[in-house]
C-alpha cells in the first residue's frame, strides 16, 4: 500500500483554497491517519514542502486589520460580523496545523506530536464547517464580508523555528481564544442564538487541548536541549510576536492547558495590573 505521506497530505490541505472543500480533505486525510495508528500501521513522515502561503478562496477580500469595519455585537449584522471573523480564525487555523505537520518534518519527533497536531487540524476543520452553519443559518456565508489579512505572519516568522512556533502559534494565539470565548458566547446566549452557543462551547472545549499540546511539546523540546522553559518562551515570544500580551486572561482555562502564570503575565501590556 503506498498512499501519501503525511506530510503530503498536510501540503495538500494547504494548497486547497475552498474552505468546504480544505477542511472536508482535513478530516479525510486525519481519519486516514487516525485509523492507520489504530490499527498499528504508520503512514510514513515523508517530505513535502509546505507552500509559502496557504491556497485561499478568492474571497473573503483581505483586508489590513486597522481597514476590517468594526463589530457592533448588539445587532444581528454585528454577530454575524463576529462570527464571520471566527470562520476566518478556524480556517487559519486549519493551514496552521498542518503547516506545523509539514514544515518541521527534518526536527525528529515522537509520532505523538502528529498524532496531537492531525487531531487538532481535524477539529478545526469541524470548527470552520459548524461556524460556517451558523452563518449560512443567518442567511450569510464565509465570504460574504472583508476578513483579516496578514493571519499567516506569526507561521512566516516562525517557519524555521519549532520551538518559537510553538510558543507563539498554539501558547500565544490560541490561549488567547480561551480567553475571548466566554465573553463571545455570553454576546450569543443573550441574542437566544443557540446553534452559534453549542458550536462556540465544542470550540472553547476543544481548544484548551491545543494549548496543551503546544504547551506539552514546547516542554518537551526544552528537555530535549536543556534549557528553561520559562526563559525561552519569554525570549521567543519577545522576538517573534510583536506587541503585548492583553489581559484579562482565563487563568482556569491557561492552567489546564499547561500555561502557568509565571509564562504569560511578565509578557502583559502591563504587568503591574496582576491581580
Ligand atoms: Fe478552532
Ligand atoms: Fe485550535
């Protein structure tokens, strides 16, 4: 049986624009994996090479943060605008895990890590198509409005750089998600729009694993070179990630990922609001 590597798989996902179409060859391509491993057979490694910037849909138009129009949360166009933005996250999302899959294939690694980050790309997957329901239930899509450009920055930067990939990708960008969810789904509970509600709460659940994961292997690679992880991620983080860290952060949710607070507060916009 010879299909494709792994990392042939993640460059394929990566070089598909249409997000039905991406995250629908994510979950086969995780489920051809999975069930491979369950059945003690490993799909080989391999190499491929990831492209510079993954394949997009011609829209949503992107657009430069500052330009994107603000979200007013209490009006029907302000969720919609609000969970157009987290379709645009999730399908980032997507191309960043199976980026990281791909891009690092010459550092040795524990089949674990794939295990974690082909998990993680399949739940993003489920996360863009549950998010696109909503809006395709408010009678919009993904698409229908402008969206950020400039996501893939913190995967540019941090595309020769594992550890600093980690720290910044899943230790910075998504704990911040845990915090900022609650807060998204008190905005839905109040508006009675139940299916943006269940699908933001199998989000939130899910995402704490990805934290972990970053958080687990960030550690791991620290033991692997004998170095303090508090100290790398701190110097990673600096050079890599441009601006403070914003609190309030979800300490609860930070904690269970494996992120104490010792790691991210030296890093706030300012340090001496801790309370
Ligand atoms: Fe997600
Ligand atoms: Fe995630």
């Amino acid at each position: 049986m010879s299909g494709p590597t792994l990392a042939e798989m993640a460059v394929e996902v990566l070089s598909t624009a249409d997000g039905r179409d991406k995250t629908a060859l994510s979950r086969a391509h995780a489920a051809t994996w999975t069930a491979a491993r369950t059945a003690g057979r490993n799909i080989p490694l391999g190499h491929a090479t990831p492209p510079p910037l993954p394949a997009r849909p011609d829209r949503p138009e992107l657009l430069d943060p500052r330009e994107v129009p603000r979200r007013r949360p209490g009006s029907e166009k302000g969720r919609i605008a609000m969970l157009h933005a987290v379709a645009h996250i999730e399908l980032n999302a997507v191309d960043l895990h199976w980026d990281i899959i791909a891009r690092f294939t010459d550092t040795p690694m524990p089949m674990g890590f794939y295990d974690d980050w082909v998990k993680s790309a399949d739940e993003e997957s489920k996360h863009f198509n549950l998010i696109c329901d909503c809006l395709e239930e408010m009678g919009s899509h993904y698409g229908a409005l402008p969206a950020h450009a400039g996501m893939w920055r913190a995967a540019e930067d941090t595309a020769h750089d594992l550890m600093g990939r980690l720290a910044v990708v899943p230790m910075v960008l998504e704990a911040r998600g845990l915090d900022v969810t609650p807060g998204m789904i008190a905005i839905f509970e109040r508006a009675g729009a139940t299916r943006a509600v269940d699908a933001m709460q199998v989000i939130y659940a899910e995402e704490v694993h990805h934290v972990a994961y970053g958080s687990k292997w960030f550690h791991f690679l620290c033991g692997r070179h004998d170095v303090d992880p508090k100290e790398v991620f701190h110097d990673l983080v600096r050079r890599y990630f441009h601006g403070a860290l914003k609190p309030p952060f979800n300490e609860e949710k930070r904690a269970e990922a494996g992120l104490p607070p010792d790691f991210y507060w030296p890093l706030a916009d300012n340090a001496t609001t801790r309370g």
